[in-house]
C-alpha cells in the first residue's frame, strides 16, 4: 500500500476538509480525492462522510485513521533510525508530562540532559495534552509519558517510577489548623482549587475525603497550571499537590504547606510507554536519561 495515501487521508481527517488539507499539502484536490477513492477501493469500505461543513470519518475510516497513524510513525522511525546508523541518536521524541505531578520538576533537567548528551535530538515536552495522554500513546502521537498510574489499561505498559503524598497547599489568609500535618476531616470547610474528575488527583482526593467521611469544598476546577499558581497566590483558594510539583511551580516559601493526613493521601507515578510499537534510537535515550533523573532526583 502507498503511504502517501495514508498520509492524505490522515491529514484529511484532521483538517476536516478535502480542501483545506489540499492547502496544507500543496496537493490539487482532486489528486487528493482520488487518493481517498483508492482507499476506500481497496478496503472495500466507505471511508468518509462528505456534507457542505467537510468530511468526517465513518466507523471504518475511524479505524483505519487509527492504524494509519501508528504506520505512519513506524516509516518516519524507521527513517530517521536508517539515516542517523551509525551516529550519535537522533530526530524527533514526544514526551508527556502529567500536569499537577513531579513532571513540572522534572520538564527542564530533562531537556537540559538531552541537549547535553544528545544535540541532535529534538524533544517535544508537551505538559497541555488536549487528551488523554495514554491514548496519544497508544495511536503514537506520544512516544512516552510520564503519568500517574491509574491502573492496567490496554493498549500502553506502565514502569512505576515514584509513590509521593499529597500536601494542602494554601495562601496565609486560608483558615487551615496549624502545625505540619492536617487530617482530612478538618479541611471539610477549606475551598479547594482542583483539577476536573479526569485527572487522577482529583479521583484520589475526593476518595480519601469520602474515608474521612467529609465532602471536598471544590470552589474552581482549574486545568492550568499558570491559572492555578495566579489563584492560589492570590489567596483564592487551597490546592492540593505532591510537595515536588508544589515546589516547582508554587512560591512555597511565602504560602502554607500541610501533609494531609488521616488518611495519607499518595499517587503512584509511571513511566508510559505503547505495548506494541517499539521505541526509537532516539527515544530510547530519552527513555534512559528519564530513569537516570528518577534516580537521582530529590524533591
């Protein structure tokens, strides 16, 4: 099969559009139209729906949009993987970093560590995910992905990395009891600024307050980062946090830091990876200087 229609349909399914993806291709329309008619002749199958707003994917096109991008990605590795043979790695490595965890602490000695050892390894740190960052890995969008392990899920391998509890963090005017520790049941009354349900903090909050039998105040769902160190330094409400992700991006000298307690609050971080599409040269480095930073990493 062409991989050259592949990528057209790949890049029809994204733009929405025949037309607006013969822009982007410098493609004539109806060369590109004609790589689609191809497709859908040899699979037998209608692959898009066409309407006055564009074209969308059927079921069959949704698959095979799918494998195209996993096929896609294994050419352009097998590529790079060919040309730098014999060389230093090089080329192209996505990485994902869970918002909320150690990977805010983690982002810059990572990519100070490639750009020593590896000069010719482009990395892309992506901490904004528009997704669910398994499934970037999963369709090979993402080559790995730092995360917290929400458990077996087909399709991606977890390495654990680090287990880190959680800390109420919170500005001088918030009423929070004193001392270093405060148990979950006395924060019944604390506004709390916390992510949306998707993202495993927030799941692991709200079931260690459902142990101590209060309920969470949430007074903001908050997904980004700036927005939430901007509302807590502005004394609008707590958060909660691994001490090294508090570190990172919260001014902790000048803000009130508790381990919550009664229960224990820990998340389990892992190193993500696809369970069927091998790693590159180049990703593999960056998959070895990541346990390197583990390993030696101090929050």
């Amino acid at each position: 099969m062409d991989t050259r229609r592949l990528y057209s349909f790949v890049k029809i399914v994204d733009a929405g559009s025949i037309t607006r993806a013969a822009d982007i291709l410098r493609i004539a329309q109806p060369a590109l139209s004609q790589h689609v008619s191809m497709l859908e002749r040899d699979f037998k199958q209608q692959l898009l729906i066409r309407s006055k707003r564009g074209v969308a994917p059927t079921e069959a096109g949704r698959a095979l949009y799918r494998h195209a991008q996993l096929i896609l990605r294994q050419v352009e590795q097998a590529q790079a993987a060919v040309s730098v043979s014999g060389r230093a790695p090089a080329g192209s490595v996505s990485v994902g970093l869970a918002p909320y965890s150690t990977g805010a602490a983690l982002a810059l000695p990572l990519l100070r560590a490639v750009r020593e050892r590896y000069p010719d390894i482009v990395l892309h740190i992506n901490e904004n995910f528009g997704g669910v960052i398994s499934e970037a890995i999963m369709t090979g969008r993402m080559d790995m992905a730092f995360i917290y392990d929400a458990g077996p899920i087909r399709g991606v391998q977890f390495e654990p990395m680090r287990t880190e509890e959680l800390f109420l963090v919170a500005g001088p005017g918030c009423a929070v009891p004193g001392g270093d520790e405060v148990a979950a049941g006395d924060l019944a009354e604390v506004g709390l600024l916390l992510p949306s349900r998707i993202h495993t903090i927030r799941r692991v909050v709200e079931a260690a307050f459902a142990r101590a039998e209060v309920e969470p105040r949430v007074v903001g769902e908050i997904e980004s980062v700036l927005t939430l160190v901007s509302a807590v330094g502005a004394d609008l409400g707590a958060t909660v946090l691994p001490w090294s992700a508090a570190r990172a991006i919260l001014d902790t000298e000048h803000l009130m830091v508790r381990r919550i307690v009664d229960p224990v609050i820990e998340v389990k971080l892992s190193l993500c990876t696809s369970d069927h599409q091998p790693l590159s040269e180049a990703a593999l480095a960056v998959h070895d200087l990541f346990h390197e930073l583990i390993a030696t990493f101090r929050p």
